[in-house]
C-alpha cells in the first residue's frame, strides 16, 4: 500500500505541468461537441414533425442515423 502511494506520488510529480488543463480541456471540449450533436438531433427530428417529402425524410432518417452513432461515440 505504502509503494502505491509513492509511486502516485511520483507519477503526479514528474507529470507534465499543463497535463491537468489539458485534461480538464479535453473534457469541455468532449462535452461541447456532445451538446452539440444533441442540438442536431433534435433539430431534424423538430423539422421531421413539420412535414416533408419521402426524399428529405429519406435525408433526414439518414441524417439522424449517423448523428445517433457519433451521439454513442462522444457522449459517455
């Protein structure tokens, strides 16, 4: 127990000074690109309760199918 404390201890000393920004960086960035592909979901399903014709809705379904991939990759 007492060797993995010091070796945290080490790691977290000899770790790059920007490694935590960065990280925490990572995340926002992460977050923001999920929000956004959530805004995009909802945005096509919104136009898909307006009407439209089998082309656009054939578009959309398609739209909403690569959306809901990425939306599985980048939100956790």
């Amino acid at each position: 127990m007492r060797q993995l404390i010091v070796l945290i201890l080490i790691s977290v000393l000899l770790a790059p000074p920007g490694l935590a920004h960065e990280t925490g960086k990572k995340r926002q960035d992460e977050k923001a690109k999920c929000e956004q592909t959530k805004q995009k979901i909802r945005r096509i399903q919104s136009r898909m309760r307006q009407g439209y014709s089998a082309r656009q809705g054939e578009k959309m379904q398609q739209q909403l199918r690569e959306l809901r991939l990425q939306r599985a990759k980048v939100c956790r």
